[in-house]
C-alpha cells in the first residue's frame, strides 16, 4: 500500500484498487458496477460469469484483512435496472449476511440513478454527495468543493505506459490532485479512461498486488 495525506487525514491507497481513511477504518470503494455483466447478458450480449461473486469475494478479503468499520461506495453500486436479477441480489444477499454488522453507506452515482437503490434489506445507508467525513468530502462525480478535500470517482482512471519496441500498457490508477483524488473503479468488469499527463497532480498505477508511482 502508500500512505498519503490529504486534509491532515491519513489515507492508506491500496492494491486492490480501493482507499482506507485510517483514523476511521473507513473503506472507501468507487464504481463496483455490479451486474454489469448480467445487464449486458440481458442485452443478449455474450460476457463471462462471475463476476459479481469475483467483486464481492475482493470486498470481504479488504473488510478481514484491514479491520474495516466501515465501507462507503463512492458511487455506481449498481449498474443498471438489470443488476436487481434475482442470481445478482441473492449474491449481494448473502455478502451482506456475512458482514451483517457492517455499517453501509452508498453516495449516489450516475449509474444508481438509473439502476435505482439497492433493496432496503441490504441495510444501506444511502445519500447524495456530497458526503462530509471532517475536510474530506466523499463523492461520486470528481470536482473541486470549497472549503474541503473531494476523494470520488467515476472516471475510472488508467495510465498508459510505454515501454521498448511499441509496447503498450493501460493500468489502472489513483490520481491524487490538489483539491481532488479519483479513485480507481473497483468492479473486476469495468472499462478504463487514460489520465491525462498534464492534468498534473500524482498518479499511482495498480500493478498487480502493487502500487507505483508514475514519474512526471
């Protein structure tokens, strides 16, 4: 993992494409995108199966392993209407048995609008963003908020790297800004959109079960 600090808050990045607001044991998950596959299945689109079990499986590794208090997901929980399939919730139902005294939070994305909210069974707390957690602000759409340090997502970020002979490397990152840090999209079937060089700020690239930083 690296460590960084953002606001006076420590924040842990780590490989799994996920960040830990340490003081809290606050978990913080952007763009799980679950049920995309069934969504595009129901489209009549041939994509592989589970999926959904491989996202929520990583999910309880992070929660055991870092002693999570508490999970937020920073936006698109959900896919789309598709990810409410019957196959789809009883995964997430059974996820949430298992970490049943686990305290919830969804922040709104654009996709949950359209995917509507998860079952009221599934105990989540669910908000608009902005979420304030002290000076951080925890959101889905990545922008600037006075007064506050955004950590969001949507945007689900990759850097493209070159090596010799043509090579040619997209992976996924954390881009640490100024005022703003996108996190990297959590869902194991989700695309990526490359960060642009000079949009300045950090980049930490996933690679593998470690993060590294990009030079300028």
């Amino acid at each position: 993992m690296v460590t960084i600090t953002v606001a006076g808050r420590v924040l842990a990045l780590l490989p799994q494409k996920a960040a830990l607001i340490v003081d809290s044991r606050t978990l913080l998950i952007a763009d799980a995108h679950i049920g995309k596959a069934a969504s595009f299945r129901a489209l009549g689109v041939p994509v592989p199966r589970g999926t959904t079990s491989e996202t929520l499986a990583a999910l309880s590794e992070l929660i055991v392993r870092h002693d999570v208090r508490r999970l937020v997901f920073l936006g698109d929980l959900l896919h789309a209407r598709a990810a409410h399939a019957k196959a789809t919730l009883a995964a997430l139902t059974h996820w949430r048995e298992t970490h049943a005294a686990l305290p919830l939070v969804l922040v709104r994305g654009n996709h949950d609008d359209r995917a509507g909210d998860p079952p009221d069974s599934l105990g989540f707390e669910i908000v608009d963003e902005p979420l304030r957690d002290g000076a951080l602000a925890l959101c889905h759409h990545p922008g600037p908020i006075d007064g506050a340090y955004v950590i969001a997502g949507h945007r689900h970020p990759c850097v493209s790297l070159h090596g010799r002979a043509h090579e040619h490397l997209r992976l996924p990152c954390f881009h640490v800004g100024e005022r703003v840090m996108v996190l990297p999209a959590f869902g194991s079937f989700t695309g990526m959109h490359a960060v642009r060089r000079d949009e300045g700020g950090r980049i930490f690239a996933v690679a593998g079960d470690a993060l590294r930083e990009v030079p300028a």
